[in-house]
C-alpha cells in the first residue's frame, strides 16, 4: 500500500486528490544506480520519492556532480513544471528506491484548485530554482558550511563533527575548517587535544571590519593542516560574542574553505536558527532513544516551520545498535523521515578516543572498522562522489550496523 503521509505539502489537499493521485501515479520500484530520469529530455512527470534515495545531479565539464540528493517524503519537479523548461538534471537512484510518478498536468491542476497547495509548491519553487536553473554547477568558489544539530546532548555531535572535519581534510584532501559554536563550553579542544588560546573571543576583539585575513590569526592549526576556531575558553567569553559577528565569520570562512563543518550547542535559539539558516546541509544527529527521537521529531516540525528546504535536513542515527527495543524502521516511521546515515555504536573506541585526545579517524589500526566505514560513506557523500551503487545500499549499512 502506498503511504503518502511523509509528503507533508499533500496535506493542504482533500483526502480524495490524494487518493486520486495513488490511482493516477505510475509506481515504480527500481534498484540501485538506475537512472529515473537524464538531463535535457522532456519533463513529463512529477516525482514523489517514497522509499530509497535518488541522487539529483548536473552535468559539468562533462561529469555528472550531485547537487543535493532527496529522501523519502521529498518531491522533485515543481521547477521544470513551473517554468516548462526541459528536464534540468538527472536523477540517479543510490539506493534501491520506490517512486511514484505524477502527470505533470495533474500537478498543473491541483495548483490551480488549492491556494494552500499552490503556495507549498511555489515555496518549495523558490528554494531550488535559482540552484538548478544556473548553467551547470560549482560557478562560485565558496564551499559549504554543514551543521550537526540536535538540541540534546549526548547526540555526537561533537565527536562525529570533529571526525569528519579530520576525514575530510585527511583523506579526502579537501580545505576544512571547523568552526565550535558552543560557545560557552566547547568540547573540540579536548577532541583534537589542542590548545585554545587563539579563539572566537580573541577575534571578536580584533577591530573590524572582518576579513579573511584577520580571521586566520585566530584559527588553530591541527596536525592534519585542518583549521579549528575555537570557542572562547570561559563562557562569560562566550556570551559575549553577537549572532551577527558569527553570521558575518561564517559567511567570510564559507568563501575561503571547501567545507565549513560547524558544531553545536544543545538549544534552539537565534543564533542556531541563524546558523540553521545559513548551513547548506544539517546534520540532525539522534540516538535510538526515545527522548531522542520526541525531539528529533518536533525539531524536523520546527525546521519546517522556518521554511528550512527538506533536502537540507538529514537525520544521522548515531550509537545505532541492536536489541535496543527500537528497530531503524520504528524510529524512520515515529519520525516520518528517512534516515540517511547510521553510525554504529563503538564505546570502547569512541569514548577513549575522545579521554585520550586522538581522534578515531587519526587511528590507523581502526581502517576498515564499521565505524569507520560509517564516516567514509558521510564524507563520500559530503565531497559529491557518487558512492559506488553496488556498495552504497541503505540495507547493507543497516546490516554492517546490526548485524543482520
Ligand atoms: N558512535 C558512538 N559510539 C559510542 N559512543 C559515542 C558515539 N558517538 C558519541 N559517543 C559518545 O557519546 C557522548 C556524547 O558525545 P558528544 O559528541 O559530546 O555529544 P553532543 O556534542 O551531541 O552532546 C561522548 O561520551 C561520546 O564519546
Ligand atoms: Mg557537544
């Protein structure tokens, strides 16, 4: 049976259209690295993405780079239908996946009965249009900056941030920076086992106007030639520093690294919706608990709420790990969201890791742990390469992860 309730815009039309729409669309189930639809050919059909994940790329310079990929419960195709144009990229599965195909006309239709529909379709319009309609990709230099997020502690957020930043900049070889906005009680120096004179609360002394220039002098250099801005090391530092002055660094740091990896505090107010805002990806980081996945839940409601694009937000289970009285199907269906990453639960590296100050990826005797592999496929994921279909496959994780 098809389930449509993971689509929330189709919640502004009567019960009936959307019954109408599960008799209408084509439904398809394909595997893995099967394309749905290329670049250039007619655009006939919009597309309800309902298990699996697709990847949405563009051609550059003759090779196909993902711009962002979608989940179930998102949709793809309101651009094309709206301006009429062609097919503006491709779509390639990365895990096995289901869709449901709607007539364009049908979409046409409903736009023109439903103003609730209308706005959500335009709203969504809005957020991709300017990002698929430019010719081909990557024509600015500046990078992007990604968020791990949850308002609860405990969720890895700092761990996972500063392993992926040392990954990133390790094996991918990408220029990196990690930013700790926790500002009043950062954990990254102890992470990464580094001093912390050099810090936000330094910079924001340094007179302005900002640059590149004068931000450098305060980033802190690990052995890998990753940079870290540190938070202030006591908080009444820390609660001295502007959302402003952090909008204004981020955007500066955004232009001058590949990636800009930002770790958080466990609250939710301005300065985490401002830096929400401005991330290109979030990382919603939960456990299998259930008090995590109450807050995970009304998180994903309240990052709706800001009109935050649904592609942004990915939900990463970390400390996954069997007979937990929780399956990733119950946590996927309590949260009506995929999960796109799961990190399994590694205690006996993980927490030495961080009492030692030598980060798991830093390891070398760990290559190849699932753990490890976890990260791989996130940072894989982050640098645009397309994960090889016959390895990337949501099962096999789910199996490597709980050994099923
Ligand atoms: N995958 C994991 N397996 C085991 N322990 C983990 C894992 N990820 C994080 N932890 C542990 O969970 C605790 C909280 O992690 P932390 O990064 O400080 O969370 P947050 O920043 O979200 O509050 C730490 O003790 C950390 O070592
Ligand atoms: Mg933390």
């Amino acid at each position: 049976m098809i389930n449509l309730k993971t689509f929330s815009f189709l919640s502004t039309l009567p019960g009936r259209e959307v019954e109408n729409l599960k008799k209408l669309g084509r439904h398809l189930k394909l595997i893995s690295g099967t394309p749905l639809i290329k670049e250039k050919e007619p655009f006939k059909e919009f597309i309800l993405l309902l298990s699996g994940q697709i990847s949405v790329g563009k051609a550059h310079h003759g090779k196909r780079k993902t711009i962002f990929s979608i989940d179930p419960g998102n949709a793809y195709g309101e651009v094309e239908i709206l301006n009429g144009t062609t097919t503006l990229t491709s779509l390639v599965g990365t895990q096995d996946y289901e869709v449901l195909l709607i007539p364009k006309e049908e979409i046409l239709r409903l736009i023109g009965l439903y103003p609730g529909f209308a706005r959500e379709i335009r709203s969504s319009y809005c957020q991709r249009a300017s990002l698929l309609l430019e010719e081909g990709v990557a024509k600015s230099r500046s990078g992007q900056i990604i968020c791990f997020f949850n308002v609860k502690g405990g969720a890895g957020k700092s761990v996972i941030s500063a392993n992926t930043a040392l990954m990133l900049k390790k094996s991918y070889r990408k220029k990196v920076v990690l930013v700790d906005l926790n500002l009043c009680f950062g954990d990254q120096p102890i992470i990464l086992n580094l001093p912390n004179e050099k810090n936000f609360f330094e910079l924001s002394r340094i007179r302005p106007p900002m640059n590149f220039e004068k931000i450098q002098t305060q980033l802190t250099v690990h052995p890998t030639g990753l940079r870290v801005l540190f938070s202030p090391p006591l908080p009444e530092q820390g609660a001295q520093i502007r959302i402003d002055f952090v909008e204004q660094v981020l955007e500066i740091l955004k232009d001058n690294f590949d990636f800009v990896i930002v770790d958080t505090q466990n609250q939710f107010g301005d300065l985490e919706i401002k830096t929400l805002e401005l991330s290109d990806m979030i990382f919603l980081m939960t456990t299998m608990e259930l008090t995590f996945i109450k807050n995970t839940k009304l998180i994903i409601d309240l990052l709706q709420k800001l009109k935050i694009p649904r592609e942004k937000v990915k939900v990463v289970l970390n400390r996954a790990f069997k007979s937990l009285g929780l399956e990733p199907s119950q946590v996927e269906v309590s949260l009506r969201y995929a999960i796109s990453h799961f990190i399994p639960s590694e205690g006996e590296i993980v927490i030495p890791s961080v009492n030692t100050g030598t980060p798991f990826v830093m390891q070398k005797k760990l290559e190849g742990s699932p753990l490890i592999v976890a990260l791989e496929k996130i940072c894989s994921r982050l640098v645009g390469e397309d994960p090889n279909p016959g390895t990337w496959n949501m099962f096999s994780v789910v199996k490597d992860v709980f050994g099923l």
